[in-house]
C-alpha cells in the first residue's frame, strides 16, 4: 500500500507517518495542500489522509480535485470539527471516511486499510501459496508453518509478491508499493531485500527472478 499523509501540523503527520510504516506501509508526507494536489497528479496512492483545514489549499479542495481528476486514490478526511454537519460534508465532498482529531492511532490504521482493500481488488485477508501465508491483518508470515521473522521492507516485498498471485512483480511496482518517494530509483534496495527475504524463507527458493519483469511467488528462484 502506498500513502500520502497531509496535514500543516507536522508532528501530527510525521508520527502518522511513522505508525503506517509500521504496518509496512510505503507512505510519502506532505504539509500543505499544494504539494499534496502535486503529488497526487504524478504518483499513485492507495489512500490520501488530508487534513480539512490546511492554510492554502484545503484538505477539501484537494479532495474535490482528487474526485474531479478520477484519481483513483481514495481520500480519509481529517479535522477537528466534530459535528455531524461537519461529517457530513466531508463525505459530500467525495471522501470516503472521516476522522476527527484527536483520535486513536489504531483506528486510523485500520480505516486505512479498509481503504486501501476498496481500491485494490479484492483478496483474502489471509494470503496462502506454495506453503507460505501472509496474515495481512496480523503481519505475519509462515512457511510450512514455520514463523518468517521479516523486516517491514521484507514483509511488504512479500505481501506485495504474494498479491500478485503468480504473475511477475516488477522492480517499479515493488518501490512504489513498499518504498517511498525518497527512496534512489537506481539503488540496489529492492535486489538486496530480495535477496534477504529468499534467505529467510529457506530452501527451496520460491522467489523467482524472471528476466525483464521482476519477481514472483512460484517455481524455482534464478
């Protein structure tokens, strides 16, 4: 999954930030609204947490501009106006969900993913292939039953390669989905956390390199 958070509030948004990649989630931060408008027009989100009140550009404008443009990414408002009128504009704008401040991390994380399940196409919480199962609810992983102690980075290369159910993954979708915009597109980082991950799931190697396309679950690894 990739994120954009956005919200003048820097401490708030860095330590957003912080907890959703956690959750080995790639997640990109912003602090005001014009420099989230630019980056929803150039790279894909999964989902954009948008503070309603950002000086500038609004977290509301950048919303009707996410639903006019047909994104695709969909939008989590942010605000301290708790007052049903209040929601219920949000979600007039087009939001999907809504959350007032101050709020539990925990049920950001999880209206977040809820989110980003909507926008991908639907899959079992519980992710199984060739004796390996990825429980995205609880990140965790197995192989035969045996427990895969993953980084975050590794984790999110395998539920990303498990997501593609076979087919090949490739180096840009990896670093989009389990890095961010900071990350060197010519860096060695997706190789090196494959190679790490391929270690860890043990013999027999089931992460296959497949020339000119990537990576992918299945078959003996190259």
């Amino acid at each position: 999954m990739r994120i954009l958070v956005a919200d003048d509030e820097r401490l708030l948004a860095d330590t957003i930030a912080v907890g959703l990649r956690r959750a080995a989630m790639a997640v990109d931060v912003c602090y005001d609204g014009d420099a989230a408008q630019e980056r929803l027009s150039v790279n894909r989100y999964d989902v954009a947490v948008l503070d309603r009140d950002m000086p500038g550009r609004t977290g509301d404008d950048v919303c009707r501009w996410v639903v006019r443009e047909n994104v695709g990414t969909r939008v989590l408002l942010l605000t301290a106006a708790c007052g049903i009128y209040d929601r219920v504009e949000g979600l007039g704008l087009g939001a999907e969900d809504y959350l007032t401040k101050p709020f539990a991390f925990a049920e950001l994380l999880a209206r977040v993913q809820v989110l980003a399940r909507r926008t991908a196409p639907a899959l079992p919480p519980v992710l199984e292939r060739d004796g390996v199962v990825v429980d995205v609810a609880a990140r965790t992983a197995t192989r035969d039953g045996r427990p895969l102690n993953l980084t975050v980075k590794e984790f999110g290369v395998l539920h990303a390669l498990m997501r593609g159910q076979g087919q090949a993954v490739t180096t840009e979708d990896l670093l989009e989905q389990v890095w961010d915009e900071h990350t060197d597109p010519f860096s060695n980082v997706v190789r090196v956390t494959v190679m790490n991950l391929r270690r860890k799931l043990g013999a027999p190697s089931i992460v296959q390199t497949v020339p000119r396309a990537g990576y992918r679950i299945g078959g003996s690894a190259a």
